[in-house]
C-alpha cells in the first residue's frame, strides 16, 4: 500500500516505536522484541484483497514471520 499525507502519523509511529522496541531488545530488555519480521499496516481497507493483506480496519497492524529467501530475488538474496 503507499501512504498519502493523512496516512503518514500511522507510518511515523510505527517507525518510532519499531525503533525503540530494537534499541531495548538489543539492550537485554527481551519483552520488547518485535512480534515479526514483517508487519502490514492498514491505511486503506480492501477487503477484496488476498491473505494476508486482507486488512479488516484502517490502522490494523499485522505481524508476519520471515520467510527463506526466494532464488533469484534481487530483494532477499544476499547480493
């Protein structure tokens, strides 16, 4: 999904509190560990859409887990 102007406080405070929750995990505050590696956040609803990006409300935040890279993706593969 991309983000318009009204969007951006949503996107601004889950960068926030992503980076306080690595800066205590990785100060042995192990409580504050992210609950995945990749998380969807909800900006507009599409309930159309495909799991898992089938958001049910603006603002719902979904964590997922990493998956093992895919051969030949330029994104995940390390170069």
């Amino acid at each position: 999904m991309t983000a318009v102007g009204s969007d951006l406080h949503l996107i601004a405070h889950l960068a926030a509190k992503t980076a306080v929750a690595t800066l205590l995990e990785r100060a042995g505050h192990p409580d504050q560990r992210l609950p995945g590696e990749h998380a969807l956040l909800g900006l507009r609803r599409q309930p159309d859409w495909a799991p898992p990006f089938d958001l049910d409300r603006t603002a719902e935040l979904r964590w997922l887990d990493a998956t093992p890279p895919r051969p030949g993706c330029p994104t995940c593969e390390t170069p």
